[in-house]
C-alpha cells in the first residue's frame, strides 16, 4: 500500500544533490525516497527529544555547585 504522496520543490546544493544521485544509483532507490527517509528519521529523533525532555523536566533542579561537587567526590572530575 502506497501512501498519498505531495509535489514541492526545494532547492539543494549542487554537491549536495550529486551526492544524492550517486546514492539513489548505488542503492536503486529514487532521490525522493532517500529524502523521504532522511527527513522521517529527523522528525523521529525531534520526537525522541521532545519526550526526553518532557521526562527530564519533572525532575528537580540541582544547583550547579552541587553537582560540581558531587562529581569532584564521585571522582568523576
């Protein structure tokens, strides 16, 4: 099952859009699934984030001198 694809344009660097016709050759994929899966993979890593940071940001808030001296115990400093 295909999904519903959109027509755009964009605009990439000479360089950049050579590498990519090297690669879609060597991998017999097209330009656009090789961006299509660069561009899914950058969006999963945003959503990977924003959930890290939505579990990071119930935890307390440590002063900096704190922590800075818990590492220099821990020897880890």
């Amino acid at each position: 099952m295909r999904t519903q694809q959109r027509r755009t344009t964009i605009y990439l660097e000479a360089n950049l859009h050579r590498a990519l016709r090297l690669k879609a050759a060597e991998t017999d994929r097209t330009i656009s699934e090789i961006v299509n899966s660069a561009v899914q993979q950058s969006l999963a890593e945003n959503a990977e984030d924003l959930a890290a940071f939505e579990t990071r940001a119930r935890e307390p808030n440590l002063p900096f001198e704190k922590v800075l001296k818990d590492l220099k115990r821990r020897g880890l400093l």
